[in-house]
C-alpha cells in the first residue's frame, strides 16, 4: 500500500496531464456530437416546412387510355409561386402532341399561386390512343420551381415517360365508375317517369278485392270445418256419446 501512494505521489504530474487530455478529447467529442445534433435539428425543422412539388400522370376511371397531367405536394410544408418550365425530347411530332395541351392551360402558363401540402391539380392531357407510337418515342421534361413558408426556393425536374404504358391493360370496371352509371341510369329511369315519358305497370289491389278474398277465405273454411264434423258422426251419434 506504501509502495502503491509512493508511485502515485511521485507520478502525479502525469496523472493530472492525462486525466486533463481524456477530459478534453470528451469535451472536443461531445461539442461535435452536439454540433452534428443540432444540424439535424435544422434540417428536420426545414423538412417539416419545406414543400415538395411532383409531377406526373394519372388514367381516368372512364378509360385507362384518358391521362390527365397532376401536379401534387407531397412535402410538409405548402408550396407558394409555382412556376413551370416544359420541354421535350426528341423534338417532333410527338413533342408537339404532348405539350400543346399544356402550354394552353393557364395554370402553366401564369403559374400556381399555392398548393398545401397533400392538395393536387389535375387537368386532362391527352389520349394515349391516338398516334400512342408517336407519343411513346417521347420524354416530356417539366421544371418547376416554388417557395416554401420561410422564403427559400426550391427547384425539380420532372420526367414524363409514356412508354411506361405500353403493355399495360386493365381487367373489370373500377367500382366508383359502376356505381356512378348505375346511379345516372337510376336517376335517368326516375326522371322518366316523373315526366310521363314512361309509365309503371301496376295491378291494382282494391279494398273491394280484399273483402272478397276475405269472404272467399272465410267460406272455405267453413266449408271445410263441415266437412270435417260430418266425418266425424256415427249412426249412433257423436265419437263422444
């Protein structure tokens, strides 16, 4: 034990230098732990507030073929000031079919002024049917660009490739589009006959015809009860006496 505070006292000096290192290299290590925590902290706050704009197509119920073009927020935060840029490759017929019909909507032509987060514009875009080989050989690039909640701006490029429908076929009909015809023929039968166009076919049941068949009823089972009691007397009278 003598021998063990000997050593101790006789190297202190040391000692303390080391301890005095492992308390800085923990401090220098914590400052950048602490640092790299409160980078996430900014950027996760920024995630929560910052708008992410997408862009691409979407089949309608009525045909698979009818495409309508949709610009939705999928980020957390609302995106204001949308702007778009459109081009395609390569130039030609095809370029032309597929951007004529949004350069002549407004919304790409002035811009959106906000979208909240989850909300979407939709517009019809074309019939994939018609000259679809054309179409198909052809990449639509659209660029947006938008500012979010804190005033930064945010810029992304979408890529519309049509090709991604060839070979692409749908069984059955889509429930909500049964429901809604159904519900038109429902309506159409409806109004046809409040206007007199058509008319129900009803047989009529009147009181008259409830007494009758009253009267009938009760005659047949009195008819029967008679028939019944005579069944059941013997020359010498009744089964009971």
């Amino acid at each position: 034990m003598a021998e063990l505070l000997k050593f101790l006292n006789e190297n202190s000096g040391a000692f303390n230098l080391l301890f005095t290192a492992v308390v800085a290299i923990a401090t220098v290590v914590y400052a950048v732990l602490t640092a790299r925590l409160v980078r996430e902290t900014e950027r996760l706050r920024a995630a929560a507030t910052e708008p992410a704009l997408e862009v691409t197509y979407r089949s309608r119920d009525e045909a698979m073929a009818l495409l309508d073009i949709v610009v939705k927020n999928i980020g957390s935060g609302p995106a204001y000031r949308i702007r778009f840029g459109l081009a395609a490759e390569p130039s030609g017929a095809g370029a032309e079919m597929l951007l004529i019909p949004l350069r002549e909507l407004k919304s790409f032509q002035s811009g959106i002024n906000v979208l909240l987060p989850g909300q979407d514009f939709s517009s019809f875009w074309t019939d994939a049917r018609k000259d679809f080989a054309v179409k198909l050989q052809t990449r639509v690039v659209i660029t947006t660009t938008c500012c979010g909640a804190t005033g930064g701006e945010y810029k992304r490029e979408h890529i519309i490739d049509l090709s991604e429908l060839q070979g692409v076929a749908r069984l059955g009909t889509p429930p909500l589009l049964a429901m809604a015809r159904h519900l038109d023929k429902l309506a159409k039968d409806l109004n046809d006959l409040s206007s007199g166009r058509r008319r129900l076919r009803v047989d009529a049941f009147t009181q008259g015809d409830r007494e009758r068949e009253r009267a009938e009823f009760e005659q047949d089972r009195a008819e029967k009860r008679a028939k019944s009691q005579g069944e059941g007397d013997t020359p010498g009278g009744s089964i009971a006496e």
